[in-house]
C-alpha cells in the first residue's frame, strides 16, 4: 500500500468578507486535509482568521447534509428522508411547472445571498436560471446599497484609496468598521501605518475589538453619525481648512454645501451624538491637516435611516480638505467598483420580463405572511447561499412564512440550517474545496482563484452544477444555463479589461491571485487631479435631479422618501426613526437602542453549528452598561429576556462599560434552533432613505431579567 501524498491547491476564501483571502488547500488522496494563508499575497500575507484557520472541520463535519433529502415531518422538526438526485430534480421541476401553469413563474421565489462569494456558484449564481423562468426578483439588500447609493451620487464607481495604500496614511478613521473582526488583514495594514507615525481614530457607537485598539475613540450615540459628519464640515469650513484649489477645480456644490452645513456646528451636533464640540473641531482640523488621510467607512454606517445622507457627508469630507491629492488619502468603501466583472453575462438581467415584481429579502418575512400586496402570491422559495431565518430582520414574520404548508421549500444547503429546516426538499452543495471558481473581492484590488481539488463526500454538487440539473428538467436550452465551471469564469470576467492587462485564466490556476493593473499601492492616487466616474469627473458635494426608486411592491408599504421624489441634493443628518430623542412615546417602552454588529468567530451565520467556533464566540450575550443593568436589577451573567413588539430573544448579560448607558449590543449569527431566538427577531424590516438599505441598528428595545 502506497503512502498518501499530500499536494498543495491554491484556495480563495468563499466568505462574506471584504478581505477574501488567498488560501493554500492541502490535499491527501483527494481529501482536504488543511488550510492555511498564502503567505505571497501581498495584503493577506498568509494569515487566516479564527472563522478559516480549520476550513477543513467543516468540510467534514458530521451534520453536514451529503443526500437528496425530502421532509418526512412537521416543518421545523428537522425531520427528512434520503431520496435520489433524480427524485428531488423531478419533485422540484414538477412542483414548479403546475406552480407556473396555475398561477404563472412570479409565484416563485429565489433568495440568496454571500453564503458563498464566488463568481459562479456565490450571490448570483441562479440569477439566469430564475430570470429565465420568469420568477419574482429577489432585491437582496442586507448590506452595502445606500452605501452604494451615497458612494455613486458622491464621486462615482470608483475604488477609491486602495486598502493597501494605507501604509502611506498619516492619519486614519475608521468609521463604523470593527476591522478586528471583519477586515483584518486592513487592520494589519493600519497596524503597521502607526508603527511609521500614523494616528488611528475609531469611530462607534460603543468600544468594539478595533475602538479598544485605537489612538482615539469617538463613541457618537447610535445612528447620529450624520450630525457627527455635518458637524466635522461645518468645523473644516469655519475654521478655514478648506483646500479651496482642490474644492475650485474638482468638486461640484461647494457654496451650497457651506450654507447647507452653516447651522450644523459642533454645538448642535454635540446635543446630538454627546460628542463634545471640542472634540468634533478637534477631529476636523487633524482631518484637514494631518495628510495623507483616509477614512475607512463600514456598512454598519448606513444601518440607520438617514444612514445614506451620512455616508454623502462622510464621503465629501476628503474632496473639501484635498485628502485625494496624496497617495493613501481619501475614502475607502468597496474596491470592487474596479474589478471588471461582467454582471449582465453572470445574471441576464435581459431575461427579466417587463413589469416582474420584486422582493426584497429583508422583507421575506412580510412577502410570505401576505403583509406585502404583492401582485402574486408567492407559493415556492428556493434559498442558497442564506440563512435567512436568522439574517433577516423581522425573523418571527420569516419563520411564520415559511411555516406554511401550501409553500414549497427548497433549499440548497451545507447542514441543516434554520432556514432550511422549513424546506421540503434539501439538496447537499458542494464547498469551498470542490468547486472551481474565482472568489469575488469586494475589499481589495485582486482577483482570487480557487481550485477544485477535493472530492465532494456523498452526493454533494456544487451550485452551477445544480442549476444546471435544473434548468435541464425545467426544458430550458439556452447556453448560458449549460455553461461548465470554466466556461463560466472565461465569461464572467472582461479579460480584456485594461485592469487585466496580462491576467488570464490560465494566470490564475498557476499563481493563484492576482493584482489588478488599477496602479500599485505606493503610486495609487486616482483623483489628485479630480477624474471622478461622474458625469462631471468631479466630486458631487451636490446632485440634481436624482430620483428615489422603490420597486413594487414596496411603493404603497414605505416609509421615509417616496418613489419617484427627488433626492436631497445635499447631504445632511435625518433623525433616526427609533431613538429616544426622536421617538419618546416609543421610548417609554423601549428605552434602549441595541446595535447588532457581527460576530468575532462566526461569519454571518456560517460557523455558528460547529463547536470549535461556538465556544471561541461564547454563548449568545448583550452587552448592557452597569448604570442599565443596575436600573433593572441585571448582574453579569444573568440570563435576560431583549425584547419590543416584533419578538424577544434570550441570552446572558454581560455587564460592562464598553458600552454607554441606553445603548446595548448584541451580535448576529447565532442559530435560533440552539438558542431560544436571535437578535434579528426584534429588528425592524423597514429600509433606510435610499437604496433598501437595512435599518436595523435604527432598533429600540427593553432588557429584563429572564423568568
């Protein structure tokens, strides 16, 4: 017998995560053995984090699903029976074709989302298959698009300051970013910019891993960064900081601006945040006058309503102190604005017929009680690459959608998840290991390829391969649903982009990464001389005529800007919908405003089954001040009930000063079916002003001791 020869792959990490880490597969007799970080790659530099460092306990742990399996109990019992591949294909497509004979394809429903970030299997993935159907569109918004929509209406798709080019910064912001656990190969970055001088200023709204590592840490109450930001404008203008060249020859809207931000001094946003106006002037001269510097913004930035105007304000403040002029100065969101990905091929957007209806999956929960008029009714989900039992707000509601017996359920899946307890029919997918593909980086300039090169245990396919299946049965002929793995990723990529000037696939499998032609990080500087992506090629401080989308069936259902009226030209602070100064009544009831960050050792909810990361991320908890807990008779450790009128959840108290008084903090991705309700039960699926974004930090609740 001959011994095992252990062989090395080059690996992306699938994750939710703005770092997408370039990774090493080890592989015995085509068996992933371990994983570690590629240590060529420039900004991952070999490290993985807590969630990746033993990707392969995952791959085979023992409740993974390996079998076609159809539910063989109540919904939620977690009750399933082994079938064929061939009698779940038939199931599901039979299923299917009477769902459209009788009712037409928009009583169907896909939702997904970054379980897995890859090109072909990850987000989009099934988009063409269910858009050549004919299905209703999913509108998957849980994070990043009023961002997207304030970055866009700002200064375009642009990059922006290459994270990289970090280590040139003499003073960094990072705002409402805890880069500790969800960008941490930026926080090394950041890490060795202070080694070289560098000031590092956290801003948020309570003492997350990354504030406690800060030079400085602001701590605005929750969703009043928008006055912190207007503040910080008013305070650059008055005290004459201003780079009156750059604002002259780049930028658009400057006087409008000046007067818009005259009445929003540090005083008026000290009532505000309870930032001292010392400290906010403090903030904007250091801003204005320590340059190269960069702010990182995250998208817990925009999780408020008014959370997009704030991200408008933030996003001016670089264009009025000159920050672009210096390489690693400026505004860092998402990179990806420069990949040359080809998302009309990956999607067939075309293949939408007119007047589909939308549904956005932070309302599912509404969508599939009735709550939303929608104009059919939906009366099958398929769900891969989400959980959203647990990532989507308003659980409950979710829950008692997917609890209906006249609702077809499938889902493609890992394990059991929360979600996919509900479903009728399970299909086992394939990980990270067994599948080809390119993972999609939204936080840095590089492409990252992944090998297929461990056999998939039991029955497992991966996604294309299933929508493949699919879209055979379902009788549909079109190419692009026949596509291969490669034939994919020759497609979904514009190789002949400038940015992949010398990059091809072939490039790819043999290196791994690599960097996109986008400049390098000690040279980078996209808009010393202003060309912004803009219709102008300068920095928007103000637009017109922009007008505020809603599909259906959201138009009769939003609350905040309506359809169709013109956006603020300028950006400003929009009082959040559930704070005690905002909504006292309210605030009688529930005095606390809880803010729901993710998890240090789960990603999203993946993780959250497997013991190892389970007891690195301790048991569910919300961190409550001494002064709240002591009000309610709470001492650490306690098991208490945090609850408003969409549900309640238990977990322990852990009593601390990391966070202040009326604010508690209680992390996402912990599974229902282990604890008795997750945080996401009491948020609200309401969206921000622009772009569906999530309010879920905008979210008042009470604390009690458990019975």
């Amino acid at each position: 017998m001959s011994a095992a020869v252990m062989k090395t792959y080059h690996g992306g990490c699938p994750h939710d995560c703005p770092d997408t880490c370039s990774m090493v597969f080890e592989v015995e007799n085509g068996r992933l053995t371990g994983v570690r970080g590629n240590k060529e790659h420039p900004m991952t530099r070999g490290g993985l984090c807590v969630k990746l460092k033993d990707y392969e306990k995952r791959h085979y742990h023992p409740d993974r699903l390996l079998h076609p399996m159809r539910r063989s109990g109540p919904k939620g019992s977690k009750q399933f029976e082994r079938i064929t591949w061939d009698e779940a294909l038939d199931e599901i497509a039979g299923k299917w074709k009477r769902i459209i004979a009788e009712d037409g394809p928009q009583a169907i429903l896909p939702a997904s989302y970054l379980g897995h970030q890859g090109l072909v299997h990850g987000l989009n993935g099934g988009d063409a298959f269910f858009n050549r159907m004919g299905a209703t569109v999913c509108e998957r918004t849980y994070c990043g698009e009023g961002s997207c929509t304030a970055w866009l209406l700002t200064i375009g798709p642009t990059a922006g300051v290459d994270p990289e080019s970090y280590i040139h910064s003499k003073y960094i912001v990072i705002w409402a970013c805890n880069s500790v656990s969800t960008n941490l190969h930026h926080w090394h970055i950041v890490v060795d910019a202070r080694k070289r001088g560098a000031k590092v200023v956290v801003i948020d709204a309570y003492k997350s891993r990354t504030a406690k590592q800060a030079d400085w840490h602001i701590t605005p109450k929750p969703a009043t960064d928008g006055a912190l930001a207007m503040a910080v404008i008013n305070s650059i203008i008055e005290q004459g900081l201003v780079d009156r060249d750059y604002v002259d020859k780049y930028t658009v809207g400057f006087e409008d601006l000046a007067e818009r931000a005259r009445d929003r001094t540090p005083e008026w946003a000290e009532k505000i945040t309870g930032v001292p106006a010392e400290d906010i002037r403090r903030l904007a001269r250091e801003l204005a006058t320590e340059q190269p510097a960069a702010i990182r913004i995250g998208v817990g930035l925009e999780r408020h309503y008014g959370g997009a105007q704030t991200i408008r304000a933030v996003t001016c403040i670089p264009a009025l102190t000159g920050a672009w002029r210096h390489v690693g100065g400026g505004i860092t969101q998402f990179p990806v604005w420069e990949h040359p990905y080809r998302f009309d091929v990956i999607c067939r957007p075309d293949w939408i017929p007119e007047n589909t209806q939308v549904v956005n999956i932070l309302q599912l929960g509404r969508a599939l009680t009735g709550e939303l008029p929608l104009s059919t009714p939906i009366r099958s989900l398929m769900c891969w690459n989400s959980n959203p039992v647990t990532q989507s707000p308003e659980a409950d509601k979710v829950v008692e959608g997917l609890m209906r017996e006249d609702l077809f359920q499938v889902s493609a899946e890992h394990f059991i998840s929360d979600t996919a307890s509900y479903a009728d029919i399970l299909l086992p997918a394939a990980m990270g290991a067994e599948m080809e593909d390119i993972i999609l980086s939204w936080g840095h300039l590089y492409l990252t390829y992944n090998t297929k090169c461990a056999d998939a245990p039991g029955e497992c396919l991966p996604n294309n391969e299933i929508f493949r299946r699919l879209a055979e049965r379902m009788g549909y002929e079109d190419d692009r649903l026949k596509w291969s793995d490669t034939e994919c990723l020759e497609n979904f990529i514009d190789w002949d982009a400038p940015a992949c000037a010398g990059i091809d696939l072939d490039y790819l499998r043999k290196h791994g990464f690599a960097r996109l032609n986008v400049g390098t990080r000690d040279d980078r500087c996209p808009h010393r001389e202003g060309n912004f992506p803009t219709p102008t090629g300068k920095c928007h401080f103000r637009v017109d005529g922009a007008k505020n989308f809603v599909a259906a069936p959201f138009r009769q259902m939003y609350e905040g800007m309506q359809p169709g009226e013109d956006i603020d030209p300028l950006p400003d602070y929009l009082p959040p919908k559930e704070r005690p100064e905002t909504n006292p009544e309210l605030a009688k009831r529930y005095p606390l405003n809880i803010i729901t960050p993710k998890s240090h050792a789960f990603l999203n909810s993946c993780y959250a089954n497997m013991e190892g990361k389970q007891k690195e991320q301790g048991d569910q908890f919300v961190l409550i001040s001494p002064v709240d807990a002591g009000a309610r008779g709470i001492r650490d450790g306690d098991t208490v009930r945090v609850f408003n009128d969409r549900g309640a959840f238990e977990c322990a108290a852990r009593v601390t000063d990391d966070v202040n008084p009326g604010v508690v903090v209680a992390t996402l991705g912990y599974w229902r079916q282990f604890n008795n309700g997750t945080v996401n039960i009491t948020s609200s699926a309401d969206f921000v002003e622009m772009g569906n974004a999530p309010r879920v930090f905008d979210n008042l609740v009470q604390v009690e001791a458990a019975a």
